[in-house]
C-alpha cells in the first residue's frame, strides 16, 4: 500500500483478500488488494455514506440516510447490488458469500449474493425478528420477543438447525417450504436464550449454563 494516500482517513475496513481506507469526512475513499474482491474502488461514490460492510468477496457502502447502497467485488458473492431497495435499512450483516440488509421496522429484508449462502430471501417472512447472527456460511434470526427462531443459509455450515434441541424444547421437524432448496429453515422455542456465538463451521445457542450446538454435520 505504498502508492496510498492515508490523509483524512478515519476508518479501516477489509474483506479477505482487499482493504478500504474510509475519509467520511470527504465522501471518499482508497482500496487496494484483489481487484475481484473489491481492491479496486476508483468508481464507487462514498459521498454520503453512513456504513461500509463486508464479507470473504465483496464491500458494501450503505448511504442510510438515502436509503441506497454501492456494492463492489465479486458480483456473484455480493459484489453487485443493482436492483435492491435499501430504504429503511438498520444494518447489514453478512457471511461467506452473502449479504442480508435488514429492515427492522418494517420487518423486512433484502438478500444478495450467492443463493447457496441465502443470496435469495425474497420469500422469507422477517416479521418479529429482533436479532440476526451469522457465521460463515449461515444466518441464525431470532425472534426474541416470540422465543423462535431459524436458520438459513449453507446446511454443511450452520444454516441447517432443524431438529436442534434447545434446553429441551420442543423443535419443530418441518422445514419452511418456501425458503430456497439451497436453505433450510425451521421454528422453535428459544424461550431462555441468553444469548448466540458463531464460528466458522458452527454456531451454538447459549441459554442458561447449557449450550447447544449445530457443526457442519447439520
């Protein structure tokens, strides 16, 4: 990074193979790195953006207060977010190869990316959802107030919990049937969670002093 202009610059971001080097204050920025992992920023328009977030192949810069985004990298793993609405959006999360931008209120969300780590969401009911958690190749929504749950994303990577027992409760064995055949999805009872941890082939769900995990067996 020795050809980098670092002046003005207040934060740092990464993905696994480029950097961002953020001025806020100007609305502009410097990449470098992979140019097919976002290392390359030099027609991205920062002026005005609130958030930049990332996963291992793409950067996302969110403009919440215009409710719009520019997204860059590999456009098969998020790189591309051309056609989605991010009005309303209150954060962005991401695993391996996907995006998920969550609209909290309205309880709502768009997808993008690859589908096999739930790039498609466009038939899942985000209603109630408080909490969204991820590891690398799955999502985990919480729906606290209700004490339910479900997975999505890669199933060798923790997007499949069906038949996961939480402190006994009991969990139900059917999948969602509208959810992509890449992702499945069950609801349960999480009525004691404290609270979820990932890792990058498992997650575990923490309630009371027991815990509960879902490795990449599923």
């Amino acid at each position: 990074c020795s050809d980098v202009d670092f002046s003005n610059v207040t934060h740092i971001y990464s993905n696994s193979r480029a950097f961002v080097a953020l001025k806020k204050d100007l609305g502009q920025a410097v990449c470098w790195g992979d140019s097919d992992h976002g290392g390359d920023c030099s027609d991205v328009d920062f002026s005005n953006l609130t958030d930049i977030y990332s996963n291992e192949f793409a950067f996302v810069a969110l403009k919440k207060d215009l409710g719009r985004a520019v997204c860059w990298g590999t456009s098969q793993y998020g790189g591309n977010c051309s056609g989605i609405d991010f009005s309303n959006v209150s954060d962005v999360y991401s695993n391996f190869g996907a995006f998920v931008a969550f609209k909290k209120v309205l309880g709502q969300a768009v997808c993008w990316g690859n589908s096999d780590y739930m790039g498609d969401c466009s038939n899942v009911d985000f209603s109630s959802v408080t909490d969204i958690y991820s590891n690398s190749a799955g999502f985990f929504f919480l729906k606290k107030g209700l004490g339910k749950a479900f997975c999505m994303g890669n199933d060798r990577g923790g997007g499949h919990c069906s038949r996961v027992s939480f402190l006994g409760s009991s969990l139900s064995s059917q999948s969602n049937s509208i959810v992509p055949t890449s992702t499945i999805s069950t609801s349960g009872e999480f009525t004691s969670v404290a609270s979820i941890s990932a890792t990058w082939g498992a997650a575990a769900c923490i309630a009371a002093a027991l815990t509960t995990t879902w490795p990449r067996s599923g």
